[in-house]
C-alpha cells in the first residue's frame, strides 16, 4: 500500500513546483537581496526605502512572473495551452532586481529631503539666537550668582 507522499509527481504537479520555486527565487532576488545590501552598505537607507523595496520587488516580479514564459506559451509552462505571456523571458529576475534596487532608492530619497530641510532650518534659527544667547550668557551667570542658584 503506497501513500500519496510517496507517489511520483505528475508532469502537472512538477509544473507547478518549478514555477513556485522559480516564484520565490525572484521574489528573494528582488526584494530581500537590494534590502539586504542597502542596509548593510548605504547609511541613507531608511524605513520607507525598506518598505518600498520589499513591495515594489515582490509585486514586479510576481507581475512579470504572470505574464512570463514560466506561466503560458510553452509546452514546459504551467498552463501550456493558454498563451498570455507578454514578458518573453522565463525569469523576471533581468527586470526585477534592477527595479528593487531602484525603489529602494527612490524610497528612501523623500526622508533626505526632508531631513535636510529641516537641518537648514535649525541652522537658520540658531544663527539668528546665537548672537543673542552668546551676548546674554556672561548676564545670565550673573544673575544666577546673585540669586544664589550657581556656586
């Protein structure tokens, strides 16, 4: 009596094995590999570049994936008789990665906008206080010395 783990996979069933496999390895190269790398050699990179990596990588490559050769068009495709593949690669991993690394990038670009912003404006209002908080510091001891709040 044979189990059904133990029975050989169909030709169907092996299909779709390949292309699931196929699925995660794009998925891996496409959104965790240019996460990896920028957060381990880009000081720049921020949450939003994460979030933007990671999303952008994952759903181009499982739209090209649909639309490939590995889905339709050849008899070695999980549906061999259907023929909607506009991408006329097997792989999207060629258009994928690529497009990781660049939303990534883009993601991350608004935060140091709006971090040099802000660091200008905190460089304009200090050195319109500085004058002022220099000229009155020798007053300000002095004061605290008559108050008896300084030693």
């Amino acid at each position: 009596m044979a189990s059904a783990a133990s029975a050989p996979p169909t030709p169907g069933n092996l299909k779709r094995i390949v292309a699931a496999s196929l699925i995660g390895t794009t998925i891996g190269a496409s959104a965790v590999t240019p996460a990896l790398t920028y957060s381990l050699f880009w000081r720049g990179f921020t949450r939003t570049g994460l979030l933007a990596t990671l999303y952008g990588g994952a759903a181009c490559a499982l739209v090209l994936m649909v639309f490939s050769k590995a889905v339709s068009g050849t008899p070695s495709a999980v549906f061999p008789d259907a023929d909607f593949a506009l991408f006329p690669m097997q792989s999207t991993g060629l258009v994928s990665v690529p497009f990781g690394y660049l939303a990534g990038w883009l993601g991350s670009r608004p935060d140091h906008w709006h971090r040099a912003a802000a660091s200008l404006e905190n460089r304009r209002l200090y050195e319109e206080s500085e004058a002022r908080l220099l000229a009155a510091a020798p007053e300000a001891a002095r004061q605290a010395r008559f108050d008896g709040t300084m030693p």
